[in-house]
C-alpha cells in the first residue's frame, strides 16, 4: 500500500455541477433534518444542484430560506408517500415513494446522485431495483467511511446482508478494494476480515469459510487479502484499508464506534461519518444513518456529490466487473466445500 | 430498575481474605505483564492472596519484587506447560497446563478463584470441564462490563458461543440478569437483545427467534426483557443493564469500543474493563483479554477477589439455576419453531 497519492486528483478535486437528488422524507427526523441538511450542503458548495424530492411544503422551507440567487440551484419533485422504519422494505418501496422518485430521477438522468437517510432497507431496495446491480452482484453491500489516525477505514457492508453468505462477503471484498482505491486513492489496498482474533482459523463457520475463499480470489487495483483482523482494528485503523463482514456484524460495529466516539471527551472531527456509499448498483447512492441529524446529511449530500465528480462508481464497476461475474458463475461454492467438510 | 442501592452490600465492599489463581502464562505478553498485575493487585488490596500458576522464575520475579512481610501472602504452584493462542483450546487443555492447574486449584478448594489472560478459548474449556457448569447450561458466557454514564452495561457473551444458538442466548439473558443483580447492584435489570434497530422484527434469523423466545421467558431477580437494542446502546447506556448477544458479535463489539475509546483524547477511566465474568460455570472465574496489560491483569484480579468477596457466583447460581433447568428441558424449541416457519 502506498498512501503518497491518497486523493486520485492529486489532491485537487474536481468540481463542475453535481445534481443531487435528495430524498426529503428519509430518516428518523425527516423532514426536518433533511431541509437543514440541505441547506447546508447548498451554503458549503457552489456547484451543487439539488432535486428535493417530497412534500410541497417541506421543499418550499429550503427555497425560502436559501438567497434568491440561490434558488435556481433547487428543483422539485413532489411526491408525498413514504417508507416507514418499521415497514418491510420490499412491500412499500411503492412507485410513488420519496427514495424510489430519487431513484428514478437518477435512473432518467435529472440527478447525478441520490442521498436517502433511509431506512436503509428501503433506499438499498429501490436503488437496486431502478438502477440495477452490476453484473454478477448477489446483493449490493453498504461501506462506510470510519476515520482513524492511519486515514479512513472502509467497512463494508454496514446494513444490507443480515444474514450474510459466502459469496457476498467476497463480492463486497472486491468492490471495497475497487473503491477503495477510487475513492479514497489508497494503491494496492488491504483488505481485511473482520473475526474474534488474528490468527488463521479464528471464527464462526462462515468467517472460516470465506477466509480460505478470499486467499483464493483475485482482488482488483492491486488489492490483496490480509487475513483476518478485529474489531478495534476498525476504529484504530493500521492492518487495513478494507474490513469486510456481514451486514449484521458490521451494523453493530459501526454503531458501536458510533456511540463510543460520539462521547463529549472526543472532538467533532473524530466523529465517523454517517454517510455510507452503496456498492454494487449501477449508479451513484449515498445512504445516511436514520438517526442523521442535518452537519449528517449536508455530508451524505458532499459525498455524494465527491463521488459523482470523481466518477467513482463507474471506476468500480471498471475495476471489478469481471471479478464480480466470474465470482458469480462459481457461485455454487458452499460453506462444507470451503471448509473441506462432506455432506 | 432502581439504581439507589447499585452494591447490594450498602457500599460498603466486604473485606476479608480472597485467594486467587493467577495463570501467569495466559496472555499475549505472558508472563510479563501477568508478573505487573500481580505486584499491582498485591500492593492495591492487603487482604489479599494469590496463588501463582506457572514457571517457578516468573513467580520468583513477584516474590523478590514484595516487601520481606508481603512475601506470606504469595504461594506458587510450578507449572511450565501452556496453550498457545493458535492452539485448538480443547485438544490442548491437558493436566499440565498452567490455566487448568489454576481451574483445578479452585475446584480443591486452595483458591477461591483464578484470573487468566486466555487464550479465552483455553480458560473456558478448562473452567467448564474442572469446575462443572451450572444444571441445564449448554454453553457458559463471558460477560464484560462496559461503563457508561448510566453505569455499567453488562455485555454478554464476549467470545465463547461463536456460532451462537437461541437456547445459549435465551439461557445467557437469564444468567446476565442474575449477574446483573448479584453483582451490580441493579434491582430489576432491563435485558436486551442486540441488534441492528430498535423496532421489532428487526435483525438476522437467530434474533428475530431469540425475541420471540426472550418475550416468553421468565427471568431472575425482577428482570425483564426490553425488546432490541442497537450498538451505540452498549457504549452510550440508557435502555438496558443487561445486552444479550452472541460471542462473535459480542467479541467485535466490545474490541471496537476498546479501540475507540482507547483514543488519546479519551481520559484513562473511559477505558472499560478488560476483565470479563465466566457466567455459567460453577466457580468464580475471570478472563482478561489476551493483550491486556499490567493494570489490566490487576483490575481482573480486582474483579475476581470482589466477586468471592460477595459470593456473587452461587448468589448467580441460586437465582438462575431452577429457570436454566427449566429451559434446558424445553431445549427441543428451534429457530424455526419461535418463527413460525414450517419445515
């Protein structure tokens, strides 16, 4: 791993317009959260357009509170249903949902990015299924950002696959190494997988199993698979640049680091941030946490926009769209047979 | 739950003498670190006695370093074999290694309990087949207190059931709440179920079963079951005394709050306790992490001599044994059977 070029601009980055479509009711505190968000996300950059999509009147608080110069950058899509936290995901991700307007606005090309601060299950499901997966890609994975004093560590996935299966959590060690270095301009990236300890071997059955299948899968930009690494490898960074687990541990996890950083003791600047980029679907997504508040969104809002002028997602899909269909049409690896275990 | 009398001593911690085994071989960076906590536990409690378990010149190393009058209250039993961390704990607990002595030295009564710095693997097996578990445990379960400013979290199990089941997670809650209660002080002890939101029906397919189980089941010393709680639940505190999960979660978990709060910018006492209560087991048994420190050994020694002191594990065991029984007999019940799911 070299670090010397850690921005793939040199440092630079590159601006232009980005269109960002936001959805207004995503999140626990919507709408409220999402208009401060975005307000601040306009104030902070220029260049950025923004397509609020939700109800009339919670568009009509951004435009009133934004300079009159200022309005020719928001647009609107009003659309006044949602998806409750509580709801199941697939059964209400109806045509007529905030985080499926986004997504579809994405999809016909009037935004470039979308940012939903969920639930996630919903935003993940509509931009699955009105984007499209790549190639090959059994589930799209979740990665989040988490700051540490050896530059961000990638963990994926944080929310997607609950009961995760081998040949997801080695598709999501492909794409994180393609992002990895696409976004984060990390050469030759690490990646890690998360266990209960270091040494070969340590585990339950499906860390066991994906261990010795990720030995044996090519990583693109020069990734490489380190073995296994531990939770506070995460939060104090230094073995990997990419930590991959389950969905369901990766939640935790991240919450975890959450809740323990978010200590008055710790500086804002150490708080992780809570946007998380979607992996594996054919467009641009930035997920938030449900609990966002709006300095959340506004910076769900900033990547989402870094990574459409950056052109990320396509330079992972350049990156890993060959491993992914090649992974896929061996998928018929089970646990027993990694493991070496007879029915 | 009320938290006016959190010692169910009065705060007044019983005195008298506590005779712990110390596995000078356990650990990471045995027997240094372990010989540190010694003299550290040593000098911080006079009424206290170890007994060291190991190689006779690292026990010597602890004798030379007391005071002439202090020396009394030190004896060794020579032992030199050990289990590697890398080793597969039950096929190398054999007689002659230093954490089974320890176990075994409790179990004839020399000690009142043993502290070890791992492998955790190791101490448990050998605790468990030594010492016996409790009627009806399938699994017993490490539980480590977290601090808060709630007060302590108790999280349970940190690194034994791997590859968890409802019933060792169902029996888990019931020991956690006994625990919390003996130990903590917490009259009626709200017990959680991790998980990755907070609305029910949210999670993978053993916590949604464990829910359905958790809300059927009786559990000691007033405690209730509180419904699902998230990652940031365990650093931050609030909802539950007591946070039932498995001990692969549960080890990342923990791990990735120690890595974060490890931080500069946090104050030493933020730092949680690196030694973590066997429950399940029927003797008083600490395990430390495998990369503790000085203070760290020392703080399990703490916790062990305290435990005795309160006689917290047959309180633990009086509280818990009839409902571990009872369920233990009802353990035909399946993940599909709580789902609803037919086969």
């Amino acid at each position: 791993m070299t670090r010397s070029d850690r921005s793939p601009h040199g440092g630079q980055p590159p601006s232009g317009t980005a269109r960002i479509a936001v959805d207004l009711l995503g999140g626990d505190s919507a709408p409220a959260v999402v208009v401060d968000g975005a307000l601040r996300a306009c104030s902070a950059d220029p260049d950025l357009h923004l397509l609020l999509v939700g109800p009339r009147e919670s568009a009509d608080e951004v435009l009133g509170a934004l300079a009159v110069g200022d309005r020719e950058r928001v647009s609107v899509s009003v659309v006044d249903r949602t998806v409750g936290m509580g709801d199941a995901p697939m059964r209400h991700v109806r045509r007529e949902s905030t985080v499926r307007a986004a997504a579809e606005a994405v999809y016909a090309g009037r935004a470039d990015a979308m940012v939903s601060a969920g639930s996630s299950g919903a935003a993940v499901a509509a931009s699955a299924h009105v984007l499209g997966r790549l190639p090959g890609v059994r589930r799209p994975g979740l990665a989040a950002h988490v700051p540490t004093a050896h530059g961000p560590v990638l963990l994926l996935d944080v929310g997607v696959t609950i009961d995760g299966t081998m040949l997801e959590l080695v598709q999501h060690a492909v794409l994180g190494a393609a992002y990895a270095a696409a976004a984060l301009g990390v050469a030759d990236p690490r990646v890690g997988l998360l266990s209960i300890g270091s040494e070969p071997g340590k585990g339950d059955r499906l860390r066991r199993a994906v261990a010795v299948a990720l030995s044996d899968t090519a990583l693109p930009a020069g990734g490489r698979y380190i073995g296994l690494v531990e939770g506070h490898d995460v939060p104090l960074g230094g073995p990997a640049d990419v930590v991959v687990t389950d969905g369901f541990t990766g939640n935790i996890l991240l919450k975890g680091i959450e809740g323990a950083t978010g200590r008055p003791a710790l500086a804002e600047g150490a708080r992780p941030a809570r946007g998380a980029a979607l992996l594996g679907v054919a467009g641009t997504v930035v997920v938030c946490h449900g609990s966002a508040d709006g300095p959340d969104i506004a910076s769900g809002i900033a990547l989402a926009a870094r990574l459409h002028r950056e052109r990320v997602i396509p330079a992972v899909a350049g990156l890993a769209d060959d491993l992914l269909t090649e992974l896929s049409s061996a998928g018929g690896l089970t646990i027993r047979d990694a493991l070496g275990e007879r029915s």
